[in-house]
C-alpha cells in the first residue's frame, strides 16, 4: 500500500503494476485530480471510499485522502547500480547503510540520493529496515526513481565494491574532516546506525572515515541529516559552477 499524495502520483506514473487506487470521498485538490488523470491514462481502477476505510488500509497512518494498491517495490541487483551511473556517462557514486532502523531516515535519505544524483543505495537484510509503506511516504516519490539493493553481508559487499574499483568512506567522529574529502573516484558512502554508528566489521574495511565538524553542543547529527550533508558535498565537487 502506498499513501500520501505525492507517492501516490509517482508511483502511478512508474512501471509498477496497480491493482487499484483509493480515493477519500468528497476531497478535491490540484494533486487528487493529477492522480485521477493518471489513473485514468493507465486504465487504473479507482475507488472513491469513506475516509475509515483509507485509516484501516493505511493502518492509521496519514494518507492524505489517497491510497494505491501496487505491487512490491523490486530490489535492484549490484550491477543495476553500476549500468546506471555507466547510462549517465557519470563516476559511481553509492550509498550504503549500515543498519538504517528508521523508515522515516531511509525515506529522507532515498529522496536526498534523488536530488543529489546518487546511483543507487545498498541495505543490508538483517537489523535494518527495507521499503516499507512509511518509507515510501518518506521519500516523497523517490523511492521510484533510486534503485535500492538488498544483500545479506554487507561486508562482502564492501569487498566486492572495492574490487570493482570504489572507495569506500565510512562516517565516524575521529575521521578526516569532510570538506577535504577527494570525490572524483568511484565511491562508496557508508552511513552507520542511528544510535551505535558503523559496526566494528564495517569501519574495520572502509578505506578512510570522515567527520562533520561540529561548534555546537551536540555530538552528533541525525542520519538522514548527515547522510544528506555528504552526498551534497559530492555534488557540489563533481559539479563545480
């Protein structure tokens, strides 16, 4: 089930097959009529209900008054995430998560790797959370566009990213400061736990931490926010003005 207007939208617009769109009865509003018109287009079922019947599909979640029945969100394959940086005539540029728990950080982080050109994230099956409802309504329609791969040992992956040719760059607070940071080779971004950071195996194969200094009180930074700071970094040196 994907709620909320705006990944409604998106993912009527995407290839994913739809089995039917539910719509509140008695809302009106420019993104409800975009959804009617492109439900329409693709000869999608749509089912105009009372605003209990979204609460219980959406299981009390806010659905903004739009819910669509479509079909699991794929996970991508590693070499996906290298055909697609290959399509753009662009260097590799992923992120990997290492243990991501909250829907609503991977759902910000998805829509940040949009925005900022990232070819694809890499999660881990265990201890983390996959592509979920909540994480779709996070990402704001993102989740369709920025292909995600599910593997089950993170740290074998590293290793096979590192024999494909990318540095790997974990986030730790004795790293090097992340304004001197090099992006023009392929890279790697590892994004740790939102409480315990990277794990002891993670950190022990990345080729170099990196740190965001810090004047204030605080000790460290949300993930997403953090994440969203350091894809921005690579973005704004591979595309100088």
């Amino acid at each position: 089930m994907v709620i909320g207007r705006i990944p409604a939208l998106e993912t009527i617009k995407s290839n994913r097959d739809i089995n039917k769109v539910f719509l509140q009865e008695g809302l009106s509003g420019g993104k409800l009529k975009d959804i009617q018109e492109e439900a329409k287009k693709r000869k999608i079922q749509l089912s105009f209900v009372p605003k209990s019947k979204l609460d219980l599909l959406s299981d009390g979640e806010n659905h903004q008054g739009v819910l669509v029945a479509a079909s699991p969100v794929a996970y991508a394959e590693i070499d996906d995430l290298f055909a697609a940086a290959k399509a753009k005539d662009e260097v590799p540029f992923f992120v990997l998560l290492d243990g991501i728990e909250d829907p609503h950080n991977l759902g910000s982080i998805m829509r940040t790797a949009d925005a900022a050109g990232v070819h694809g994230i890499i999660i881990p099956k265990r201890r983390a959370v996959g592509l979920t409802s909540t994480v779709a309504k996070a990402a704001t329609g993102a989740i369709e566009h920025v292909p995600v791969v599910r593997v089950t040992n993170l740290v074998q992956t590293i290793e096979e990213l590192k024999e494909r040719g990318l540095w790997i760059f974990g986030t730790d607070m004795n790293g090097t400061d992340y304004r001197r940071w090099e992006v023009e080779a392929p890279i790697g971004l590892v994004i740790g736990n939102e409480g315990k950071g990277l794990s002891r195996l993670v950190k022990e194969k990345v080729d170099e931490t990196l740190t965001i200094p810090m004047t204030g009180h605080v000790q460290s930074l949300n993930a997403s926010v953090a994440s969203s700071l350091l894809m921005y970094e690579v973005f704004r040196k591979r595309n100088a003005l």
